[in-house]
C-alpha cells in the first residue's frame, strides 16, 4: 500500500461530461484522482490528456459488484486512502412509461441507482478505517425533484438516489463522513448538444431565472464545494444546481414579454 500525504477522490462517470470536469477541478486542488468509467478506450484516452501521475483510470461498470470492490481495492491499493467519492455515473433513457421496458427501467435503476450504493458500500469502510472522515457526493438531476415526460426510469432513479443521499447521511455521520447530492439542470455535455434542439432549449429557458444550460465546469464546482472544508457543516442535503429551474414553478413567458413592452 502507497500512503499519500494528498488526498484521493474516486469519480465515477469520469470519462466525459461532469465527471471529467471534476476530475480536473479535483487535480487542480492538488489531489489525487481516481477516474471511474466502463467507457475503457474513452477514459484511458482522457486521462492521458491530463498528463499527471495524480490520475489513475481504472475500467469498472458501477452496475457489477465485483468490478466494484475490485476498482474500490485497486484505488486503495493504487494511493492508500480514499477522501471523497463522487457518484456520477448514469445512464439516461427517455420513453413514455407504457413505452419503457422492463429492460431499460432495470437497466436505468441499476447505474443510477445500485451504483451509487455499490459504490458507497464498497469505499465508506476504507473512509471510516482511515480515520478522517470525508465525503460523498451523489450526482442526482431535477428529474428527481420535480416529474416530467418521458423520465419514468431515469426520474424515479434520481428521486431514490437523492433518499438515498440522505440514508447515508444519517447512517454515516458519526464517522466524520458527509453525504450530500447535486441536482443539475440542463448542462451542456455532448449528450446536451445533441439531444436539446432550440425548442427544447427554450421551453427549459422560459422556466428558469437564469436562463442557460451550465457549463460542466460549474456543476464540478458544487461538487468541489461540497467535498471541501467550507462545506464542513453540512450533509444529508439534495442542492439544485439548476438555474432556478425547480425553485420558480411554471413561468408564464407571454406574460413577462407584456411587461417589457
């Protein structure tokens, strides 16, 4: 075992998109990484482009307990400790409910769900014998705060994450260890640009204060916030990174064009 001095985050879903931006975030804080994906070719490539050694790709679908517990030794094995584990991987699949197989509903709630608690229960043991406490961060979505179209699967697995954000929370805390989630809006990864066509943009946009998609690099922030010392008192909380989109309700666009006029 290698004991750093440094701290060890561990990132799922970190080949592209959020995750790779908190890999970053994480690396320009000065600790150590552990990027976490099933895309082999795409995270090795990625994490070559950071040119450190203070990243290790390790290959692990978060859906299979053995590749868990192996990814979550390698880590160990790799820096010796593990200070933050960030639950991002997740797979989104959008269909109407009578249209959404039995199939693709398991397969939702197995990444975005039994992940997170695979993860957990794999890494937490490692946090409470290093004796420093820590900190998780599970990646969650407005589609679990608030129910919309199409989202059957992908929604209901984000509203059990962010429960279950808080279930670690109560269960961990007397280990130093702070559980918390981040809900994005609409953030513009490559899934995004592909996805979000300029109606769509905008009926997200007449329902926001802050009228934009995030950039991956603020959504990672939150996160970096959460895990950091400043968030040192808080946990069990669910924060919605969203623009405002769940805090404002229905916008009426006609209605605030009027006023301008």
């Amino acid at each position: 075992m290698n004991e750093q001095t440094q701290p060890v985050a561990l990132i799922t879903g970190a080949a592209r998109g959020i995750g790779l931006a908190t890999a970053r975030r994480f690396l320009a804080e000065g600790w150590h990484v552990a990027m976490i994906d099933r895309l082999g070719d795409l995270l090795v490539d990625e994490s070559r482009t950071l040119e450190t050694n203070r990243a290790r790709a390790i290959v692990c679908d978060v859906s299979v307990p053995d590749q868990v517990s192996a990814a979550v030794a390698e880590t160990i094995a790799w820096a010796g400790r593990i200070d933050a584990l960030i639950n991002n991987a997740g797979v989104a699949e959008f269909a109407p409910l009578l249209e959404t197989s039995f199939e693709t509903w398991t397969e939702v709630l197995a990444t975005n769900l039994n992940g997170p608690f695979l993860m957990t229960q794999a890494a937490a043991p490692h946090m409470i014998a290093g004796g420093r406490g820590g900190s998780i961060v599970n990646v969650t979505s407005i589609s679990g705060i608030r129910a919309s179209t199409m989202r059957v699967a992908y929604g209901t697995s984000k509203a059990g994450l962010a429960h279950l954000t808080k279930q670690y929370a109560a269960e961990l805390g007397d280990h130093g260890i702070r559980v918390n989630a981040v809900a994005p809006g609409p953030v513009e990864t490559a899934m995004a640009t592909k996805v979000h066509t300029p109606a769509i943009r905008q009926s997200y946009y007449d329902h926001m204060p802050l009228p934009r998609h995030a950039a991956e690099s603020e959504i990672a922030g939150v996160i970096w916030f959460l895990c950091s010392p400043d968030a040192g008192f808080v946990t069990g909380q669910v924060i919605a990174a969203d623009g405002g989109f769940a805090a404002t309700g229905i916008g009426l666009p006609e209605l605030a064009s009027r006023t301008q006029d």
